[in-house]
C-alpha cells in the first residue's frame, strides 16, 4: 500500500511540501498500515534517500534539514497508536551518542519500545556522557540503546560504551545507526553487553525475545 504512495512522498518531502506529506501519512493511517510498515518503508526509507542524495551533491544541507524537520513533525501524528499499547513494565533509555545530532532514527527506535509496552526515554540528540549517566541511574532501565548516525563519531560511541560499563556492567546495551554501515562492529564486539541492531524488524524481534 506505501509503495503506491511513495514516490508523490518523496517528491513532496523533497520540495518541503509538509501538508502533501501529511495527507499521505494520515491517509495511510486511516487505511490501518502498520506503524512499524509506515515506520520502515516510508520513514525511514525516504530518509535514506535522502541522506544518499545530500551524500552526493542532488540536494542541499538546507533541503536535508527541512525533510528531516518534515519527518519528525509526522512522527507525531503516529503517537496515538504507539501510546495506546499495553505497558510490560520494562524500560529503555535510547540516545544519540555525544556530539551527534541526527535524531530521528533514535526517535523511532523509542517509538518501537512503546509500541511493544516499554517506557521509551528518548534523550535525543546530543546527550552529554555524565547527563546519560544520571539517567540511567535515575530511571535504572532494562536495556540503554545508542544511535551512531555518522561514521566519524565510532570514537565517541566507544567512550560512551566504556562510561556506561564501567558504572552499569549488568547493563544491556544495543546499538545501531546509518554510521554502522561504514565499519565498526569489531568495535562493538570487545563489549560483551553490547548488541548490534541493524533494522527495527530486528529490534522487534530482540524486544519480544525479552
């Protein structure tokens, strides 16, 4: 059912043409789609295309920037169906590592664990470290999930890894991110509490696991 929408999307993304953008979603959502369908096909995929085309010079930061800032506003409109979900009483803390600002992937991933009962404290882009920390003593969570959505901030990622362990060493942790596909999972591997997630069909699959 997206794939028939999707190419007026993402021209309508794209010109940054928000209310285009808008009836599309609330028409899907009217049509019963699946959130985690809205989620991975017209989401996230429009926002890779995005992200391929600012890589390679078709589109401008400012274009990037505004299809971006479309996006999260049509996030909200899927609130409803996320917050109606019966909570299990488990928790996750998801962030972006420091110094990183790409957000909606880590938004989404929140979104995921409400949607499958958990509170899902999203901190957004930019955590400070020691900000994280408390956090995470505050609210003690079942699992911390961190975003690397650029390859330049695996440095980052490895330190936030190390600060988490060396005060929450029972913690379980996931990460993932566009920043993955570039290497760094033998990074990850040196940590035994730390799982790769590539996909929110497998971060589904890893949240109704337990």
């Amino acid at each position: 059912m997206i794939e028939k929408h999707y190419d007026d999307y993402i021209s309508a993304l794209l010109a940054g043409n928000r209310a285009k953008c808008t009836s599309i979603v609330k028409e899907l959502i009217e049509q019963k789609v699946a959130v985690q369908d809205l989620y991975v096909n017209l989401f996230q995929t429009s926002m890779y295309e995005v992200g391929k085309l600012w890589e390679s010079n078709q589109i401008s930061v400012a274009v990037e920037h505004m299809a971006t800032a479309i996006t999260e506003g049509l996030l909200n409109l899927v609130y409803p169906l996320i917050f109606a979900a019966d909570h299990v009483g488990k928790s996750a803390i998801v962030s972006c590592v420091p110094k990183e600002y790409h957000q909606i992937g880590a938004k989404m991933v929140a979104d995921i664990f409400e949607l499958n009962g958990w509170d899902g404290y999203f901190l957004g882009a930019n955590t400070p470290e020691n900000e994280m920390l408390q956090i995470i003593e505050e609210k003690k969570p079942d699992l911390l999930a961190l975003s690397m959505s650029l390859y330049f901030s695996l440095r980052t990622m490895e330190q936030t890894l190390q600060a988490v362990q060396a005060t929450f060493p029972q913690l379980d942790i996931i990460a993932g991110g566009q920043g993955f596909l570039w290497g760094g999972l033998d990074v990850l591997a040196k940590y035994p509490q730390v799982n790769y997630v590539d996909s929110i069909v497998k971060l589904e699959k890893l949240i109704r696991n337990g």
